[in-house]
C-alpha cells in the first residue's frame, strides 16, 4: 500500500506563484507513474500533469508553460510548481501514484486563485 498526503495548497492572487507537494509512505524511487489531477467545482477531475519512474513529463494544454512536475527520488516527495495563476485553475489538487498495478490517491489539497 501507498499513502499520499498533499500540502501547499492556499489563496493566491491571479499571476501568483504555489508549489504544491506529494508526500508518500514510500520512497518514489518505488512508485512507478505519478501524477497531479484537479478537480473544480461541477467539474469532472482531470489530468494536470503526470512524470513517469524514468522522469519523462506530459502536461495538459491549459497549464503548459506555468506547471512544473517533479518528483524526488531520493525522497518521498512529489512536487508541482505553479507560476501565472490564474482563477480558472481554481479546484482541489490530487496527487496519485502507481505502485505494482494498483493506483493511489491522496486526499486533495485547495487551490484558490482570487483577487
């Protein structure tokens, strides 16, 4: 088993900066696809950003250029770096991971982009 606890989410003003982090009960180095998702409100999840064991990233359309995935594996964590913010990606933020088949989730953490 995986357990995932995200942290660094908050209120941030349009053109504002966050790095949101992914702690894992088990070193990344051991987790195989990882990901970011978000979710807004009426809004179905999805794909922000995802980086594979080897580090080779993909990113979705509508945060190319401002979100940076990275993952720490020498350590536990998984990060998102977050530049230009802007109020449409207002949501909360899932990090997941992949470990021998099965899928993990964390429980979310909020980002709100507001002036």
């Amino acid at each position: 088993q995986v357990q995932l606890v995200e942290s660094g989410g908050g209120l941030v003003q349009p053109g504002g900066s966050l790095r949101l982090s992914c702690a894992a009960s088990r070193s990344i180095s051991m987790l195989g696809r990882m990901s970011w998702h978000r979710q807004a409100p009426g809004k179905q999840r999805e794909l922000v950003a995802t980086i594979a064991s080897g580090g080779s990233t993909n990113y979705a359309d509508s945060v190319k250029g401002r979100f940076t995935i990275s993952r720490d594996n020498a350590g536990n964590t998984l990060y998102l770096q977050m530049i230009s913010l802007k109020p449409e990606d207002t949501a909360v933020y899932y990090c997941d991971a992949h470990f021998y088949g099965l899928q993990y989730w964390g429980q979310g953490t909020q980002v709100t982009v507001s002036s």
